[in-house]
C-alpha cells in the first residue's frame, strides 16, 4: 500500500490526492528497517512537498496533515500494521513532527528551490521554488499551540515545541502576538483547577489532564523564550527586552501563588511526607517542573531586562518605574532556602526504611526535579554576572545569596563534593556537584567584581572584605575540595591515561567540575588579600604536610591537595630570596623563603620513595610533584636542576620503580619539556641523562597502553625539544629515532591527525640537531632526507594538505636547508609540489593554493642558494639550481604565470624569481672562471666586461618566455605603477634580469614583450573579473615610456641604499642594450630618456661616495637588510619555531655565498655607468644627449665617474 500511495505521491496527473492517507503510509514506510524502504520513503515525501506544497486543496498540502499525524484527535488513518503496535504508532507520529520541523526551519520564512525527483529516480530539470503559504502558516500557529497541551509523548511534545520556537523566532510578535499570552492563560486556567483540586476529591486522569496541560504551556513559553534569546543582533535583544517589560510584571505576581500551590508551607520531614503522599507522584513531579519551568522563564527574561545594568532599585531614566529583573531577585531567596530545605526533608522520607518501596521508586522522578529547580537559582545568579556590563553585586541583597551559599554549601561535610557519574544518583544526593559548583563560581565571580577597578571607592560587603575571611576559606577549599575524591581515584586506577586527559580537559572546561572550580577560587583569594596573607598560610599548611601519614590514603590525598594549592598559588606566596623587596608586599625580611631549595630538600626525595617505606597509593604524590616542578620550572635554580633531571628521568623509564605508571609518566614528560624549552635549559648539564630521557620518551610515544593523540603528542613534542636543544649530541641516537617517526606516524588512525604535525616537528628537530654534522656525515644526512621525502608526499596530498601542509612544507625546507647534499627524493619533491605526477588528489599545483604558496616559494629559494657544484648530489655547472631549473622550469614558471595574471599584487612569485636570477647569474659566472670563486666575485670588472657564459640565466629567460611568466612580469609593473611598494619590486626584479641575462637575449625580450602587449591590452591569460585583465589605452599609447619612466620614479620612493644602486644598474644594462639594438622603438624611448636617468646615477653615485669605500654596500635585498643574506626569505627562516636559535646549518653558509656572489654587490657603480654611456656613445646615439644636458650637470656626472 506504501509504494502504491508513493507512486501517486509523485504523479503529475490525475486526482489531487488526500495529504492525510497518503503520507501516513510513507510515514510509515519510513519506520521501517529496511535501508531501502528507507530511501523510497524519504524520496517520496520529498517529493510529495515539492508537488503539493502550494495545491489548491488544503487537503492535499502536506504541512497540515504533518501535524494532524504527529498530534492526532481521532483522525489519523492508521495502517494496519501500526493499529496494535503503540511503538510503532509513536515512531510514526515522530517522524511526522520531526518532518515538519525540519519543513519550517526550511521553508517558513522564504522559497526555497528544490529539486523535484521523478519516479525513476532522475531529477526533474524544473527546480520548484517550496515555501508554506499564509493559510498553513496561520494554522500550523493555532493547531500546534492547541495540541500539544494534551500531548502525552514527552518526545513529540518536545519536537512539537521546537516547531513552536522556530516559529516564534520569526512571527513574535508581528504575526503571532498573542503566543505568551495564550499558552500563560492555558498555564493559568489549568493550574486554577489544579489547585482547586487539592482540596476536593476530584480524582485521577482529570487531574493528570490539568497537570500536563500545565507542565505542556509552560514548556512552550519557556523554549519559545530561549529561542528568542538566542537571536544575538540588536533587534533581537531589544525584543527580549520587550517581552521582558511585557511579561514580568505579570509572573511576578503568579508564580509565588504557584509556588505555594506546588510546595508545602513548612519543610519538615512529616510536612515532607505528607507532601508527597497527597497527590499522585506523576501530578507532583509536573507541578514541581512546571514551577523550574517558570523559574528558568522568568530567569531569561530577567537576564534580558535593562535593570541588569542598574545598581539601583528603579530604572534609570523612568521615574517610578520598578528595576524587573531585580525585583525577580529580591523575590528569590526565599524561594531559594525553602526548595533547599524541603529537598534535604524529602531526601530524609526517601531513605526512611519505613517508606512503601513502590512509592519511593515513583518518587525517584520528583527528587530529580527538585534537584533542577535548586540547579535554576544558581543559573540565574551566573546568568545575571554574565550579563554585560552588570550591575547585580551592586545590589542590596546580593551578599546575602553570596553568603547563603558558602555557609549551606561551602562548608558542607566533604561528601557535597563528591560527583556521581550516574545523574541519577548524583540528583539524589545531599550536595550535589551542580550545587557546589555553583557555590564555587558566585563566590569567586562576585569577589572578583568587587575587587574589580571598576569598583574600586565602593565598600565591599562583609565578610567578604576581611583577610580572616580569605584565609579561612582558602583553608576550606584546600581541605574540602581539593583532595580527590575517592571516585576519581577509581578512574586514575582504571585507565590512567583516560584520566590524565580528563584532568587536563577540566582545566579548560572548569565550570563543570569542582576542584577546577575551587583551584580558581583559591587563586582569586590569594590575588586580593593584603601582604599575601592567604599564600603565606598555603605555605605554612605545605611545611605543615611534611607529618602527614605516608601509610594513609586520606593522608596521602590531603597531601596532595596542599600541593595543589602550592602550585596554583606560585605568584602569590611570600616573596623569594631571587625577588626583589616589595615593600607592598613583604615588610618581614624573615618572611622570604627559597622554593628552589624547599624543593629538594623535601619535594625530590619524597618523589623517589617506593613502598614499603610509603603507601602504594603514594604514585599520587609522584605525579604532584612532577606537577609541581612544572609549574616552578622557572624558579628553580640552575644548582638544583641536576637532580631535578634525575628524577624525572628515573619517573620517565617504564623500568624503574618511579617510572612504572603512565599518568606519572606523561606529567614527567610535560614537565622535562617545560625545563628544555626554559632558557636556562644547559645541555651539558643534562648530558649524563640524554641517552636515557630520549630512549624512555620513545619507548612512551609507542607505549601500547597509550591510545589517545594527546597523549602520543605530547611525549613526541617533549622529544623533539630535547633533540633540538641537545644538538649534535644525539647524533649517535639517530638511527633509532629515525625508525621511531614511521612507527608513530602509521599508529595515527584519527582523521584529525593529532600526533602527526607532532611527528614532523620531531624529523626537524633531528635536521636541526644534527644540521652541523651533515658534510662530516653524509650516511647521516641521507638517512633523514629518505625518511622526509615520504611524509612530505603523504602530507601534500589532498586528504592530509589541509591539516599537515604548512607542517610538510616547513620540513622539507628544513630538509634542504640543512643538506650537504640534496638526495633525489627531496629533490623531486618539487614535482609533487607542482602536482606534475598527478599524485596528490587533484588539487592542482600548490603555488597557486594562497595557504601554501608562500611556502612553496620560500623551498624554491632554498633550491636557488644551490647554485654551487655539488658532485655528491650529481650536479654540474650551475649545481642542484639549475637542474631544477631545467626540471621543473617550465610548471613552476607557467603556474606563476598563471599567479601574476590573475592578481599582479601577489609578490611572492617575483620574490622567488628574484633568487632563481640571482642564482643562475652567480653559477654562470662560476662555471666561466672554472669554479675560481675568487675570480667570479672579482668587481673590478665592470657590469658588462665580465667572463660569463649565460648558460643558466639565458635558459631562465627561454623559460620565462616560453611560459608568459615573463609578459606577466612586464604587465604587472605597469598595472602596479601608481602602488608604490609593490612597483618597486617588479621594478628591481627587472633590473635583476637585465644585469644578469645577456643584453642581446634582455633587451630584445623586453622590446617584444612590450610590443605584445600593445598589441593585446586586454589580457587573454587573465579572467575578466581579475582586475588585471586589461591596460588603459592612455598607458598603451606611451607604453615604452611610460614603463622606462618607472625606474627613476620608483628609485625615489625605494628607501634602501642597495635597492637603489640595483634600480641604477638596471638602467645602466637598459642602456647598453638600447646601444646594440638601434632602430628599435624601445631602444629609441631609452636614448631619450638618458637625460632624466642621469640626474638618479648622481643621486645613486653620491650615496656610494658617502659609504666608506667605493661601493662597499652590502647585498641587495627585497624584503630583508641584514648582510648575510641575498634575498627575503631564503637566509631567514620565516615561520620556523627556531629562527631565535643561531643558524649554522649548510644553507646559511651557502646564502652567505649567493650573497658574496651578487652582482649588485661586487660591480661598482661608476664603472656601470661609465661603460653604459660609453657604449651608447661609440655607437653614435649620445650626441644630441650631451647638447640638451645643463654644462652644470655634465660636469658634474664626469667627475662622479673619474673622467675629469
């Protein structure tokens, strides 16, 4: 019958059907457990919506018969096989509401286009804007407010709410003004025959009616209420404000009438007895809901009022007017101590052996609720803190709540702080956690406004002003919440890696767990008493502990509990003999104390003691006091950090009698990384332990008992510190620990590659240690780089790139870096960078992702630096550059090309071009010289006198050319030229190509890039919404000038030295090629504009006269003016974690070597310009220059270059 009934669902002709039959079977097709009547099911019902959701005939529109289904009134057609099933009959009717709830979060507010299946599966090409029409709207608000008063499924009457708040959130209260109204009234109507039943012997189900009817309307007002106060703009809160003025008066004065209707008058135990015998259990457990219901009601609705911000009575502004939200507050302390009372009664009639057993399992239900409703009061005072800008510890009253709880709660026997993992149990118990919690938060939450600056002149209520008071609840804390609790314990035994996560996750999440909740308490108690009265008595409880039974659990656990409390208070205790006087703080001399010495004096020793002579349960103290040299690291003194190592290596080894728990032995390795990354970490010192602390680490990273991603990154990261701050010493360690990274990183089965980037820190660290041994040890370096190249690739690929690829890039540039020799692998990593293989997942090259293309760039330039012979890596002329070069030129270039089209202000590009013509430039004039160094840095030969062959930079030019890369160069200075900083660098990348490539493969190039261009102003590479796609015609016609006249403006705006003598070289080579290539429109917009670039080779040769030597600047840089470095980011390693640390690896010798080579450091100046103008003047082209020039100015230019 369900296929049938789906087949005319989604028929186009034929009778309109009935919405009610039909999808009650495709409802109920859709309880089915079968995967594919599942699909027909929901294939079907979509498409029914999107046919019939605007039919003519109400009847056959789906929304009404939703709700008709999940709500029924006799009127649902139920399929036989439903009829006697009343689960099945319920999983019907919720999925029935759960449909149209999700059809209002979809379609209620506007269209939605939807794709409309056909029969045979396809999708119907006409996409149908759905939406529910004005006529549905209005009955969905009548129909579903007037049901679900009656609802007796708890799980459809909440779906059923749902729908009501979503709706609400859109038509309150434009389209649905009377929804609190009406659903209050409901509350109301019903409560009156509820409580007038209490005294007359009406019975049974209309009882239940009235009750449920109650419980229903106020579950609706307060859900719509929290959906609207999750609406966070402006009209959203001003609507809650509305409602708040509109609602509040009215509730304050029902719900003390309803309270005394729900509760008895007097707390008792017999009152409490007689209270739950009165009624029937499931009557009183909703009268008591619907009591927190509107509790939690009036609590938003207070939050959202203004009188919040209000320290007074009366709202600012409105004479007269009451302040509603305190109001509400002053209403509730007595509400507050009666529910507290009655529920201590109630629990005294629960465990009384005399109670009927039947009676006490009804009532189960009801001592959970009474629970909630306590749980309520404590929401509502933090929710009145959390309000911005509140003013609520200000009120009169507000002390008292303070005060009420820390004397009912705070000084509770140490059973309230007890947590139960079962909610049930835990909402039966005296003090439950919420409770203490609760407690815990408001005490140090109002300590913390009142000792806030913004309330600084205002007196602080008492007791709370008092030191008295600050100490002895310091000591109550410390006694009472602090020690671990049994429960605990009990987890720590079972799976003490579970629980060492836990711990850690409670001090981020602390408002669910008590002892986080005391620690912040405590800190805040310290923080503000005067003379550090509450550290000094935390430090006096510490000596104190020393007697404390070591054969004693509760003992052993109090102990704990003091050292927690000394950890926490580090920067709050006496002052220490390193500190300086405080004259605020410490008036006693007597008074310092040495925590470094208190430390091994007691602390050490007492970590190293093992049973007999302690308890079994002393692993506790081990953990607390690797804990406690934690969070002292700092502070202790480099005397006292030998035996400091020596204990945490003994807690670290699985094998030793301190080593063998694991929770003991992830603290030991949190700590020892705290003492390696210190900056008085010494390796020498910890020299003795090296061996034994890297070999336990490893054995922790690959322990079988630890299965959890922190806990493996944890001991992994710790390795990697240890490895890069003991350097060279852990070479002979290598071997083993290059077999550790593939271990760990196969145990990785989380798709959120926790350990991973963890994995690849520790391959750095090894590069980093042992980057100074890599030319002494070739076996060694080969043996990282074969181990890096393989997690390189697995990173870069598409299911891994988005986590891992900075981590990968940054790796494989550290690989290189610090590389004697560049081992094959590596190299071809490159490949895979530019996706040439096609095995990364299709992402395409990285240098055109932005979140890895800089990076890509920055592994490019540090190929660039090997421009150098390296016969152990198999490269000629030119090194391991130009073989890259010639590898992998051609997608690199043409991806950059494709980079520079679409957005010319992407500079990273040109930075890396930049390295790749420098270093093509410095290997050809090596190879020339024979690999003579001395001879090929030699700047007594002028700019264009000196021996090259060309090989390199003239094939980088092909290249460029071949792949547009170089038109895209070209295009983007002249798009850039009004942007001063970005013109610049495409300005000194072209003087860069013109000093290195041959001026008869330049200067040609340039001349038909620029007729290409002028040609093609529109750019046929770039996309036409890229901004860089076209040259304004005003720019075209001037092209060759325009583009000339960027090297003197751009000289004046570049503020470095050593940019501006490149910009003047760059003219210089301009120059010479215009002379060898006369009748060329270039070469003539050169020769005229000679007499303008002499005026920026003055300016250039004044600033190299003013340098002590003839031009003895240093390299040209881009990005960067430090002097051992040729270019930006390939001397100085941007986004490492060790660029603090002193590079000495292969690649900082090698850029400082680029750098000697650089041309825009050895060639002098006036040499370039006297050979370029001498050049332009053999061929005849300078004459005309010469007589347009002032005689003042020639003069001048000749005695710059030595001619007079």
């Amino acid at each position: 019958m369900a296929s049938s009934a789906g087949s005319s669902a989604v028929g186009l002709g034929g009778e309109a059907p009935n919405a009610l039959q039909t999808l009650t079977h495709l409802l109920a097709l859709g309880t089915s457990t079968s995967a594919a009547d599942l699909s027909t099911s929901e294939s079907n019902l979509s498409s029914y919506e999107a046919h019939f959701h605007s039919h003519p005939s109400a009847e056959s529109r789906p929304w009404l018969a939703y709700l008709y289904i999940a709500l029924p009134r006799g009127d649902l057609p139920i399929p036989p096989s439903h009829q006697a099933n009343e689960a099945a009959l319920t999983a019907l009717r919720t999925l029935a509401i759960i449909r149209l709830k999700h059809a209002i979060d979809k379609y209620w507010r506007a269209a939605r286009i939807v794709a409309r299946p056909r029969t045979n599966g396809a999708i119907d090409v006409n996409l149908t804007p759905v939406k529910i029409n004005d006529e549905d709207k209005a009955a969905l608000r009548s129909l579903l407010l007037e049901r679900i008063l009656g609802e007796s499924n708890r799980g459809i009457a909440l779906q059923a709410s749902v729908c009501i708040s979503r709706i609400a959130r859109t038509d309150y209260p434009n389209q649905w003004p009377k929804l609190f109204e009406d659903s209050l009234q409901a509350l109301n109507q019903a409560a009156t025959r509820v409580i007038g039943a209490s005294g007359s012997s009406a019975q049974g189900q209309e009882l239940e009616r009235s009750a449920l009817v109650m419980l229903r309307a106020a579950e609706v007002a307060k859900r719509c209420t929290k959906e609207l106060s999750q609406v966070k703009v402006l009209a959203g809160k001003v609507r809650m404000a509305e409602l708040a003025k509109q609602m509040l008066p009215s509730l304050l004065s029902f719900y003390p009438q309803l309270f005394s209707a729900t509760f008895p008058s007097s707390t008792s135990p017999d009152a409490a007895y007689q209270w739950v015998t009165s009624r029937p259990a499931e009557v009183l457990n909703s009268l008591v809901r619907v009591s927190h219901l509107l509790f939690k009601l009036m609590t938003a609705l207070a939050i959202a009022d203004i009188g919040t911000l209000s320290a007074r009575a009366a709202n600012d502004g409105s004479e007269g007017q009451s302040n509603l939200s305190n109001d509400w507050f002053k209403s509730t302390p007595g509400f507050l101590d009666h529910v507290f009372t009655l529920r201590m009664s109630f629990l005294e009639v629960q465990a009384s052996p005399s109670l009927d057993q039947g009676l006490a399992r009804e009532l189960r239900a009801l001592g959970q609720s009474l629970t909630k409703h306590l749980s309520a009061f404590g929401k509502l005072y933090l929710g009145l803190l959390d309000k911005d800008k509140s003013r609520a510890t200000s009120w009169p009253g507000w002390s008292d709540i303070i005060a009420w709880y820390w004397t009912k709660t705070g000084q509770a026997p140490s059973s309230a702080k007890e947590k139960s993992r079962d909610i049930d149990e835990e909402a039966l118990m005296p003090y439950p956690s919420t409770l203490v919690i609760h407690t815990l938060l408001l005490l140090r939450r109002s300590l913390e406004a009142w000792h806030s600056p913004s309330n600084r002149g205002r007196p602080i209520p008492s007791p709370f002003d008092s030191d008295d008071f600050a100490v002895s609840t310091a000591d109550i804390v410390v006694d009472y919440f602090l020690p671990f609790e049994r429960s605990a314990l009990e987890r720590w035994e079972g799976d003490p890696e579970q629980w060492t996560v836990e711990e850690e996750q409670a001090q981020e999440d602390f408002t669910n767990e008590v002892r986080p909740c005391a620690e912040r308490l405590l800190i805040v108690l310290a923080s503000n008493s005067k003379a550090r009265r509450v550290g000094r008595a935390i430090w006096r409880k510490f000596m104190e502990s020393a007697s404390y039974d070591v054969q004693d659990l509760g003992q052993v656990v109090r102990r704990d509990a003091v050292y927690t409390a000394l950890g926490r208070l580090r920067d709050y205790l006496p002052a220490t003999e390193t500190e300086g006087y405080d004259e605020e703080h410490e008036k006693i001399q007597d008074d310092r104390i040495d925590v470094s010495q208190a430390f091994v004096d007691r602390l050490l020793p007492e970590a190293a003691q093992v049973p007999p002579a302690v308890s079994a349960s002393w692993v506790l103290i081990r953990r607390r006091v690797s804990w406690l040299l934690y969070e002292y690291s700092e502070k202790i003194s480099p005397t006292a950090r030998d035996k400091v190592y020596r204990l945490l290596t003994l807690l670290l080894d699985a094998k030793s009698e301190l080593g063998g728990d694991i929770a003991v032995r992830l603290s030991a390795a949190r700590t020892l990384g705290a003492f390696i990354d210190d900056i008085g970490f010494d390796a020498e010192v910890f020299q003795p332990y090296l061996e034994s602390a890297i070999k336990s680490l490893a054995e922790l990273a690959t322990d079988e008992e630890l299965c959890l991603m922190d806990s493996i990154a944890l001991s992994t990261r710790t390795l990697s510190l240890l490895i890069e701050r003991s350097g060279p010493r852990v070479a002979s360690l290598v071997p083993a620990l290059a077999d550790l990274a593939p271990a760990l990183w196969g145990k990785e089965s989380s798709e959120e590659c926790k350990t991973r980037p963890a994995v690849l820190a520790l391959v750095k660290s090894l590069l980093r240690a042992t980057e100074s041994l890599s030319a002494s040890d070739p076996s060694l370096s080969a043996r990282l780089q074969a181990l890096v190249a393989p997690l390189v690739t697995s990173c870069l690929h598409s299911s891994l790139i988005s986590l891992l690829g900075i981590d990968a890039l940054q790796l494989w540039h550290k690989a290189i870096r610090c590389a004697a020799a560049m081992q094959g692998d590596v190299f071809n990593l490159l490949g895979v960078a530019l996706d040439t293989t096609g095995g990364t997942g299709g992402q395409g090259p990285l240098t055109e992702i932005p979140d890895f293309a800089s990076e890509v760039g920055r592994v490019v330039e540090e190929y660039a630096l090997w421009f150098e012979p390296t016969p152990a890596s198999g490269a000629g002329p030119g090194g391991l550059a130009r073989e890259m070069l010639r590898a992998y030129a051609a997608p690199l270039f043409s991806s950059w090309a494709r980079v520079l089209n679409e957005d010319p202000m992407t500079l990273y590009p040109v930075q890396s071009i930049d390295a790749l013509v420098q270093s093509m430039s410095a290997g050809d004039r090596l190879e020339a010289t024979g690999g003579d160094m001395g001879a090929a840095n030699d700047g007594s030969a002028g700019l264009f006198e000196r021996p090259t062959t060309y090989a390199g930079t003239n094939m980088l030019a092909q290249v460029m050319s071949e792949s547009g890369l170089f038109e895209a160069i070209v295009r983007g200075t002249i798009l850039l030229k009004e942007s001063s900083i970005p013109c610049s660098h495409y300005i000194l990348l072209l003087s860069r190509l013109s000093i290195s490539v041959s001026p008869s493969i330049f200067f040609p190039l340039l001349s038909s890039t620029i007729s290409n261009i002028r040609s093609n102003p529109t750019n046929p590479r770039a996309s036409l919404d890229s901004g860089a796609a076209s040259i304004e015609p005003a720019v075209i016609s001037q092209l060759p000038d325009v583009l000339l006249g960027l090297w003197p403006k751009k000289f004046e705006t570049t503020a470095a030295p050593r940019r501006r003598k490149l910009i003047a070289m760059g003219m210089c080579a301009l120059l010479q090629g215009a002379s060898a290539a006369q009748g060329d429109a270039l070469a003539a917009s050169v020769m005229n504009s000679v007499g303008e670039w002499v005026g920026t080779w003055l300016d250039a040769l004044a600033e190299v006269r003013e340098k002590e030597g003839p031009d003895s600047a240093p390299g040209i840089l881009l990005n960067d003016d430090s002097n051992d470095t040729p270019f930006g980011a390939g001397g100085s390693d941007v986004g490492d974690d060790d660029g603090w640390l002193e590079d000495t690896s292969c690649g900082a010798a090698r850029a400082r070597a680029l750098n000697d080579a650089d041309l825009g450091v050895r060639v002098r100046l006036a040499d370039a310009v006297k050979g370029a103008l001498g050049a332009a003047d053999a061929r005849g082209g300078m004459s005309g220059v010469w007589q347009a020039m002032d005689p003042m100015v020639l003069d001048l230019l000749q005695r710059e270059l030595g001619m007079k």
